[in-house]
C-alpha cells in the first residue's frame, strides 16, 4: 500500500553524539531579535515577581481578614454581613498558591531564559544557546502544563456549578 508523504507520521530526529562546533554561527539578524527580545523577557520576570509579592500580601491580609472575622462572628458593614471569616480565611492559601505557581515559578523560568540571553550575547558558544533554548522550553513546558491543570479545574468547577444549581432547582420544585 502505498503511503500519502503528507500524512506520514514524523519522524523522530537521532540527537548526535558528535561534538558541536566551539562558535555558532548565528546570523547578524538572529543575534539583533535575540539582543532585542531579551530585555523584554527580563522585564516580564520582573512584573511576575512583583505580582507574585503583591498576591502573597493578599493572600497573607485575606488570612488575617478571616481570622477576624473568625473572632468577631455576626460582624457587619453598613447593615450588611460581611462573608463568613473562615470563608475569607481559606482565601488566603489559595492566593499563595497562585502567587507562587502562577507567577513566582515562570518568573524564575523566564529570568533565567533572559540572563542565558544576556551570556549568549557575550559567549556565542553552542553550549550557552542550548542553556538559553533549554530555558526557553522549560517556560513553555510549565506553562503549558500549567493551562492544562487550570483548564481543568476550570471544566471541573463548570461541571460542579451547573450541578449544584441543578439540585438545587429540583430541591425548590419540590417543596
């Protein structure tokens, strides 16, 4: 039977043992987008520590937050309840989480790709551009896993929604 070269399964590329060469010729154009892209790439892990820190602060005053309202239960706003204090309490971890999974680790991740960026621009040796490619695949890898997880959670918590809602209607028609 003869095969359509189009949908033929790709095929796995052997990883050569031989040394690479000591200088990597990367063209003048190539080394300008990697130059240009690395500050860019430092800055977003910078942005990502600061809302990593600004996360963790929330998470840190929701806990406090809770644990007052934990304290002084029946506590009131104008009028109005405020949400019940271990509610808030259980908040806070839950921010601590995202400030470190969400934005603390790919911060690491892409403050490293960016300084392998920095060292290939002063070092064109092939070992300093597979650091900063492998740095680079590390951030897309967590990255993408990461999405995965959260779409996910985001199919579970739909699920569990549209579930609760739904007893809770039966629950209503029959009394």
């Amino acid at each position: 039977m003869d095969e359509n070269p189009l949908f033929a399964a790709p095929e796995s590329v052997p990883v050569s043992s031989e040394p690479l060469p000591v200088d990597v010729a990367l063209t003048a154009a190539a080394q300008q987008y990697l130059s240009q892209t690395g500050p860019w790439i430092r800055f977003l892990a910078i942005l990502l520590f600061i809302f990593s820190g600004l996360t963790l602060l929330i998470g840190m005053v929701l806990i406090l937050m809770g644990f007052a309202g934990i304290l002084s239960p029946g506590s009131s706003v104008g009028g109005k309840m405020l949400p019940s204090g271990l509610g808030v309490a259980l908040l806070g971890p839950i921010y601590g989480l995202m400030a470190i999974l969400g934005y603390l680790v790919p911060g690491i991740l892409l403050f490293r790709y960016a300084s392998a960026i920095k060292a290939l621009q002063s070092s064109r040796s092939a070992q300093v551009l597979e650091n900063a490619l492998k740095h680079q695949k590390s951030f897309w890898r967590y990255l993408g896993i990461l999405t995965i997880i959260l779409l996910i959670i985001g199919i579970l918590v739909f699920a569990a929604t549209f579930l609760f809602a739904f007893f809770l209607s039966m629950q209503r028609q029959t009394i």
